[in-house]
C-alpha cells in the first residue's frame, strides 16, 4: 500500500522523499571550494528506503538505507549507499511474531547511525541496533550478550566527560519504559524500568550531568489500530493522556519527579543541562497538537481534518525550565520559525550550550542562546538534511568547526560543508545520484590509525 485512497501517490513515495531503487559506489566526487584536510572521516546518514514495488503504508517504515561519503586529506574519496541489511531486509520476518511476541532484530534499522566503542550502529527505536562496517556493510544485530531485551532508542546519548551511552526502549506492554546504560567499553552495565502510566511515542530524551530527562507526551500506542493492519504506525494523539516531563537522577538515587506541561509533542530534543540554580534546562523543537495531527496526517497517520490550518505549520524551538525547588515548568518559546531536526557540538551533551543548529525549510539555522540567530538560505528548491556538526582540532570557541548536511535539489544532491562560525560555505561534494530525504547521520573520524 504506497498510494492514497484517491490513487495519487503517497507523499513519501514522491519528490523529495521517493526512495532510490538500488545501491551503488562512486569514486573521485567533484568538490566545489576547498575540503579542510582535517575533515578525514565518513560521513553516513540514515533514512527509510522501500524496496522497488515493495508496500508501503508509512514513511516511517521503509527499510533503513545509509548514504556514506569518505572524505580523506581534502579528497571525496567516495560515496556508496547500502540498505541495512535487517532480517526483515533478507528474509522478510515480521516484526510481530504468530504468539504476539515481538522479534527485535526484524526491523528497519532506518532512523539513525552512531558510533560508539569502535564500532558502528544503525538504529530503529522499535529494535535491536544492526552494526555495520566503515564501508557499509552489514555485520549483523547485536544484543550485548543477551542482556538487551528491550528495543533501544534511536536517539542514544554519550556522555562526553565519561563516554557512558546512556539509552532506553519503550514498549507497547509492560515494562512501557526501559532505562539502559551501555559503558565507554561498548558493555551493557545497567538496566532499570521506569514507571509511567501507558505506551507512547517516545522518540526522544536528554541527559544532564546527573539526571535523564523523560519526555511521557500524549502520542499513544493504538492497539485496535494495530489489529487492524490499516496503519503503518498505530499510534495517535490522546488529549486524555496528559503531558508531562521528568527527572531522574542518574546514580539511581532516586524516582522520577515528574513536572506538568502543555500539550504537545517532541521528536527531537536540542540539549539539556542542570543550571547554577540547579534547575533543568530543556531545549527542544516542539509540536502543538494541532501542527502535529497535521505532520502525522501528512506522512502516513490518520489527520485529523480540523487540522488542516496547520498543515504549513512544523515545530518551533521551544525551552522548558523545570525547578525541582517549586515543581513547577516554565515555558518558554524562542523562536517563531519552523525548524526541525536540532543538533548541538557533541562535546556540549548534557552541558550548557551557546549554539544550536537546525533545518528551516531551505535553510540551516544557527541559534545563539544568547538571542540571536542566522540562517544559510540553500536557495529555491532545497531540501537540506539535519546538519551534524564537526568540530575543528583544537578548538577555541564552541563554534569552532564545520556543519555538514545533505542538500537535495530535483535530480541531484551535495554533501555541504559551512563554517559554522559564520555558516559561510566552504566545500560542495557532489553526489552521484539523488539522496531522499532522511532522518539522522553521523560524523565518524578515522582512528588514530587512519582505518
């Protein structure tokens, strides 16, 4: 099922979104400016890429496909693209077994690649993580010896001062939510579940230096939805449901204090960090509910025609202050444009951050949390990916480095390079072929040893 009900194509098999129909290698890339040396690494990115003639019902549920570009010496050395190679991929397994159990490592593997511990990951939040090899092939799933029995976000976080990966899984049954922690070594040292009243979409979280924020907001799992089979995604919003943020200490020392919040829904947490009045601080591109039915709808869910209104509408960036001292949340947007897709300096994870970057429409946008903003305008157009940002060696100020997106024009797309400082450009790769858009990459620098 890949069309609407009045025949016409569904959105996220058509323009921008249409997924490409095989994999394939090139070598040399022409670049455009000057590639800084430093910048010897790979760039991969995921995203959700249907087989040729293959149903589908959501964008969401697409096989994952990672785009890679090796970049080496001020070279564009190559750029291939392989799907990830699931037990859903090769054998066609489903994800929900003939006793309801669920079989974790037949999934998508379509949202995100990290790496940690040596090693590479391709991730789905509804299963186990796929590792996959520097030139992008397919090792295999990986659940830690055993001890992972919950699906693992897509959107893990490392602690930059320990090099901890702090993650969870969410579940459509008990226990709804798992906190895990996985040590610098790649080992998966702790467990634990965390009460909450119900299964919802629980794409994101964020660390502080001693806490986990939760983020329990009223995306709920639809079981009827789900026994249906007319869903590629069975979830929808419940105004019943409440909406609400948490704290939760680290060490275990205690429960999580939960804090009150309007209505809305977050797919992507900017940053967090404890201030010097030991209050949370929360960024965040944030949903109203009316611009979220209206998102949902017009990817695959079930729109909610009053809606309509907001379908031009996306998120906007948004800042929640929780004091443990009153309990109470206060909310505060920043900013009136539609961005998505927020990123930060990697190193700045769970701790005060100047800057951060993200995706308006054509644009890449800088936010300095001092009140101002920028914006790199990709022209008429442009379809511009989550820019990831690289820091320069030795860097003297938290801008201090590189954005790299994927910018995507009708035929074609480039691997951009901008100063972050000023976001002026520096280097355009010039891609093959046309790269859909995605959801979540990484920048992987080589090892000491130039692997």
């Amino acid at each position: 099922m890949s069309e609407h009900t009045d025949g016409s194509a569904a959105a996220w098999m058509d323009g921008p979104l249409a997924p490409v129909p095989d994999e394939t290698d090139a070598y040399n890339l022409r670049v455009t400016g000057t590639l800084p040396a430093e910048l010897t690494g790979r760039y991969f990115r995921n995203g959700p890429n249907p087989k040729p003639g293959e149903p589908s019902r959501h964008w969401f549920t697409g096989h994952g496909m990672i785009h890679g570009v090796r970049l080496r010496d001020g070279r564009a050395e190559w750029y291939r693209n392989r799907w990830v190679r699931t037990d859903a991929f090769t054998e066609g397994r489903p994800f929900v077994r003939d006793d309801l159990t669920f079989d974790r490592r037949a999934v998508q593997a379509n949202t995100h690649v990290i790496p940690h511990a040596g090693r590479i990951w391709a991730l789905v939040e509804s299963g186990f993580p796929y590792e996959v090899t520097p030139e992008l092939e397919t090792a295999g799933p990986c659940d830690f010896g055993g001890r992972l029995t919950t699906a693992m976000t897509a959107h893990p976080k490392e602690d930059p001062v320990t090099g901890d990966l702090l993650f969870f899984g969410y579940g459509v049954f008990p226990p709804y939510l798992t906190f895990h922690r996985l040590s610098a070594d790649g080992d998966l040292v702790e467990s634990r579940e965390v009460e909450v009243p119900g299964s919802t979409m629980m794409h994101d979280f964020a660390i502080t230096e001693n806490h986990v924020v939760w983020l329990d907001l009223p995306v709920v799992f639809d079981l009827d939805m789900a026994l249906s089979g007319t869903s590629g995604m069975p979830y929808r919003w419940d105004d019943g449901y409440g909406a609400r943020l948490g704290v939760m200490p680290r060490d275990g020392s205690g429960g999580v204090r939960w804090f009150e919040v309007d209505p809305c829904y977050v797919f992507h947490v900017g940053n967090a960090h404890e201030d010097a009045a030991g209050r949370i601080v929360l960024d965040a591109a944030r949903y109203r509910p009316q611009s979220f039915a209206s998102l949902w709808g017009g990817i695959g869910g079930a729109v909610d025609p009053a809606a309509e209104a907001a379908r031009s509408e996306s998120a906007h960036l948004h800042r929640w202050i929780l004091d443990p001292a009153t309990g109470k949340a206060v909310e505060q947007p920043l900013d009136d444009r539609s961005v998505e897709f927020p990123t930060h300096d990697d190193t700045r994870t769970g701790l005060e951050h100047r800057y951060l970057y993200t995706v308006g429409g054509s644009s890449i946008v800088k936010y300095d949390m001092r009140g101002a903003s920028s914006a790199h305008d990709c022209g008429p157009g442009a379809h511009v990916g989550e820019a990831i940002f690289v820091p320069a060696a030795g860097a003297r100020a938290e801008d201090d480095g590189w954005l790299l997106s994927i910018v995507s024009r009708e035929g074609g797309s480039d691997l951009l390079v901008l100063d972050a400082s000023d976001l002026s450009h520096t280097a355009t790769v010039h891609l093959p072929r046309r790269v859909p858009a995605g959801f979540h990459g990484s920048w992987i620098p080589d090892s000491p040893a130039g692997a």
